[in-house]
C-alpha cells in the first residue's frame, strides 16, 4: 500500500483564505476586526518564530496584531500585568501566551490568568472542562488537536463513528483534549502513555493513529494496521550530517507503506496549528458580538 498523503500545508492555506474573508466580512458588517494579543518572554529562538509566523499570518487575514516583548528576566508580576492589560482591551478577542516561559515562571498561573472568553489556545480550566463536558461548541478547544480532527475528517469523511483511535501521548495541550474530540466525534478511544504496555500491540489495533510523544520515529511499520490513517503531530529535530532535519513521531517511509493515509512532517500537523488559532481568534470576535460561530 502507498499511503495517500495529507496535505496539511494546502487544507491549512484554504482555511487561512476562508478566515480572511469571513474576517473581511465582519469588518464591513460590524467595523469591528479580530484582535489578536501574543505575550512573547524572553529570546528562545523557535519561540520567536512561532510567534512571529503567528502575528503575520493573523495581519495577513485582516485582524488587528499586538505582540507584548518581555525579557526573559520578566517577573511573574510583570507577564500577569501584560495578560490583564489584553484581557482589558476591547480591541483584543484573543491572547495567547507562548510556551514554554522561563524556567521560575508559575506557567500554569500564566495561562490562567487569560480570561476565558480570550483563551484562543483553550488552556483555561473553563474551556478544558466545556470539552470534557461534551460542550465543545461552548468552548475553545486547543489548536493541535482541532487541527488533527479537520484532517481526520478530510481523509475519512465527516462520520468518524466506531473506529478505534489510538493516541500515543496524554499531553494538556496535545493528547488528552485530542481523546476528548474523538469521543464526541464516536471514535472508541485508547491513551497510550510512556507507562503503557505493548504499545505496539495497541497501536495495531488503531484504526486512526495519533501519534504526539515527541520521540523521533518511534512509531515503526509493524505498528501500523494496514489501511490505518495516521496522524503525525511529533515535531523533532534529529542531526543529519552537519545539518539537522525535522522528523516526525512515526517512521514515515515505513509507515506509508501501510497505512491508507498520513501526515508527512513538516507539512502535515504544524501549519493547521496556525491556522485554528486564527480560526478561534475569529469565532472569539464573533462570541463577543453575540454572533454565531462562522460557519
Ligand atoms: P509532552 O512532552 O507534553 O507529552 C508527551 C507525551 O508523550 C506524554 O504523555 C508522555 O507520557 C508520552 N511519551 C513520551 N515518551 C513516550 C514513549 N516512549 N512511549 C509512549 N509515550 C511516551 O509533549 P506534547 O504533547 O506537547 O508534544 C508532543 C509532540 O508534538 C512534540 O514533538 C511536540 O513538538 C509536538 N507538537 C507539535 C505541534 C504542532 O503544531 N504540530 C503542537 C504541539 C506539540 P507521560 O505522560 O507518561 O510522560
């Protein structure tokens, strides 16, 4: 079998395109546009790139951007100031605060502190608890795992009832709200963790697989049921020669000789998470309208 590959790169560039139109919309209908507030601290350089992507994909859409510099010695006081200055300002419907913050910094208190009606990324325990309670369209659900799902969907087909999914990872922000979506969606749903046994055993039972451990190529071809959909989030950098390359946490050559379709690293995962933030950002503005969500 030679897995079809998803491309999340094209379906995340259309999404972006439909973001800015509905955008462009709710400008001309309500003069309002989406807000957006990054909290950056400190010079971690992946950090500033993801920020920065995030901020210039957002003004490409037509929101309003406002990024907040602190330094990396920024006092847990300060980074709390700035998160209250955004949930302040009207202009803003969504903050995210970008992880990790240094080491010394309460992160959980950081992430708290977004009021929930602005926590784009879904880590306040409002919007975690809204999923887990089976009200997802209440809530704000994590950006990965929102991503994953469109994927899932784009390759299965809208109805996902039934299938056996395997997660390998029980993440906040990765493995545990992607269970959560699977089980509304009426998958039957397996969380693999580093304390699981056999976990080749369960991932062949999989009919979907999800694989967000950040281990290079943990994932092996006689893990993968033939005819599986796999879904790649792991984003590792591994040396190759003098330079390094970024793999995923599957084997992909292996895993694309049995599997129906796949996620390739990068290309697959990643931009979607760019593009659900932007896509939370707008339905954010909306909920603070007192809009429905757009469609
Ligand atoms: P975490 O480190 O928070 O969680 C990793 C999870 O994997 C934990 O539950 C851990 O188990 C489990 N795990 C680790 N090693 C093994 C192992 N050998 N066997 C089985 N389970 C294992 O990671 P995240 O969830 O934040 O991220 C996971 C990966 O996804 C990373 O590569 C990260 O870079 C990537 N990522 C990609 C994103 C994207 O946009 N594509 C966004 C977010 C993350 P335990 O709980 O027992 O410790």
């Amino acid at each position: 079998m030679n897995a079809r590959v998803i491309d999340g790169k094209a379906f995340a560039a259309r999404l972006t395109q439909d973001i800015a139109q509905a955008a462009g919309d709710l400008a001309a209908r309500t003069g309002t546009r989406p807000g957006l507030g990054v909290v950056l601290v400190g010079e971690d350089a992946a950090s500033q790139v993801y920020v920065r992507t995030k901020t210039r994909q957002a003004e490409a859409c037509g929101f309003h951007s406002v990024q907040a510099d602190l330094a990396a010695d920024a006092s847990q006081a300060e980074i709390l100031a700035q998160v209250e200055a955004l949930n302040a300002d009207p202009a803003i419907h969504g903050i995210l605060v970008q992880l990790p913050l240094p080491k010394g910094i309460d992160a959980d208190r950081v992430t708290q502190a977004v009021r929930a009606e602005k926590d784009v990324d879904g880590f306040h325990y409002l919007n975690i608890g809204r999923l887990g309670a089976g009200k997802q369209d209440q809530a704000f659900v994590p950006c990965t795992p929102a991503g994953c799902m469109m994927l899932l969907r784009d390759a299965l087909g809208a109805d996902l009832s039934g299938r056996h999914a395997v997660i390998l990872g029980r993440s906040n922000i990765v493995g545990k709200p992607m269970a959560q979506l699977l089980l509304a969606a009426n998958c039957t749903v397996t969380i693999a963790h580093s304390r699981s046994a056999d976990l080749p055993a369960l991932c062949r039972g999989a009919d979907i697989l999800v694989a967000a451990v950040g281990r290079p190529e943990l994932v092996r071809r006689d893990w993968i049921k033939p005819g599986a959909v796999v879904i790649d989030v792991g984003i590792n950098r591994v040396a190759s020669g003098d330079k390094s390359r970024l793999v995923g946490d599957v084997a992909y050559d292996e895993a694309a000789a049995q599997a129906q379709a796949i996620t390739p690293v990068p290309g697959g995962v990643g931009p979607m998470t760019i593009a659900c933030l932007l896509l939370n950002t707008l339905r954010a503005a909306h909920r603070h309208l007192n809009l429905p969500d757009p469609a």
